[in-house]
C-alpha cells in the first residue's frame, strides 16, 4: 500500500465551486506540505504544516486553505475555483529526525478548473 | 536559498552510463545537494543526497566537485524506467523544514 495517499485522483469542477483535495499518510511523519505543478514547470509550494497546530503558507497561498485534521491527514481546499488553478497538485511529507529530511510524494491529484 | 543550474535535456541509450550535471556556483556550507526525479504521471521521489563527499545508493550515484560548486548524478545502466525529470535541489542543513525548491529540471529520454 502506498504511503502517501491523494483523493481524488481526477477531478473536474466549474468556476466558482469549492473543492477539496485529501492527502492521507501512514509515514508517521509530523510535517506535510502541498505543492502545484503547472504543465512543463517544476513545483510551487501553496502550504506546509510542520505538526497539527502549525500550519504555514507557502509561495502560492492566495485562493487556498488548508485543514490539518490529524498527523495523518492534511486537506487542500479552493474555496472559489478558477480556471488558472488548473494544474496537478501534489502532497508530501518528511521527518526532520531523518538524514536530508527526505520529501515524499504522492501520486498527485489532477485538477481541471472549467 | 542557492540557485542551480541544469541543462534543460539529456539522451541516453538503453544499458549506457548517465551523467547529469549541474552546477550550484552560489551553494553555501551547510547547503545540501539533493537529486530527485519525477516520472510521467507520477509524484517526484528521492533518489540522492549529499554533502561533500561522493554518494552511492542502489539508485544511483552522486559526484560533488571539490569546490562544491558543481555536482554530477550518475546512472550507471540507464533503463528505459530511468526516463523522467531529474531535478537537483539544494537544502540549508541548518534550517531544514523547508519546502523542496523545483527548478524544470533536466529531462532525460532513454532510447532502446
């Protein structure tokens, strides 16, 4: 089973809606992050939390928000959608106690803003 | 946090060593050199990291120069699985924490 899980894995929504992305991890790792890719770039961090009660805003906050429900569980959500939030999003995690805090990955959610 | 520099694309042939470079010019003493790879489809994933001196893992390679202001991720039988974006980040080994800073990377095609 894989470590880091995303839901959905697809998802296509209309301007205007809010949506959420999940991210499950059964790492035991206290910190996670989200990123956005967009096609042919690298990653873009939106927002990364380094225990339940801190939660910091990345590079590319504006139009996101994030919930930490549990060590386990970091949500992504876009509470008004727009088109220029098309892109992949993807969630990792990482142990600070571990050589080169190592990030990993999950398999990405693919976002189509219409 | 430092800048890298990598070629934007490389090819290699099937069962051929694979070297990919990529200078970090502006890299400070505590920066640490990592190298991850994003297949198609899929999330990036580690494949090596290190400080001063030459790394191995079963994945890879990793040649820092002396002055650590270049390094070289090393295939050495490159698949047609190795086909992906390799990308080589730098990370403050003081601060830590930190978000992974993605440049485009290097695009390898592996032909058979």
């Amino acid at each position: 089973d894989a470590d880091v899980t995303q839901t959905p894995r697809n998802r296509i929504t209309k301007t205007g809606k809010r949506i959420m992305l999940e991210c499950s991890q059964t790492k035991g790792h206290d910190r996670m992050y989200w990123y956005r890719q967009d096609p042919g770039l690298g990653l873009q961090l939106i927002y990364y939390s380094f225990d339940v009660k801190d939660i910091n805003k990345g590079e590319i906050s504006d139009g996101y928000s994030v919930s930490r429900q549990a060590q386990a569980k970091f949500s992504l959500s876009l509470e008004s959608a727009i088109p220029n939030q098309t892109a992949l999003y993807f969630c990792a995690t990482s142990d600070p106690r571990l050589s080169g805090e190592t990030q990993y990955f999950g398999p990405g959610t693919r976002l189509l803003v219409l | 946090d430092a800048k890298t520099t990598q070629p934007n694309s490389m090819e290699s042939n099937e069962e051929e060593p694979v070297h990919l470079p990529c200078n970090h010019s502006t890299i400070s003493g505590t920066d640490y050199i990592h190298w991850y790879r994003q297949l198609p489809s899929q999330g990036p994933e580690y494949v090596i990291h290190g400080l001063t001196s030459n790394v191995n893992n079963r994945m890879a390679s990793l040649a820092i120069a002396e002055d650590r202001k270049s390094s070289t991720l090393i295939l050495h039988r490159a698949t047609l699985r190795d086909a992906a974006v390799y990308y080589c980040i730098l990370r403050d080994g003081l601060r830590g924490g930190t978000a992974l800073i993605f440049g485009k990377g290097t695009t390898l095609s592996v032909s058979s």
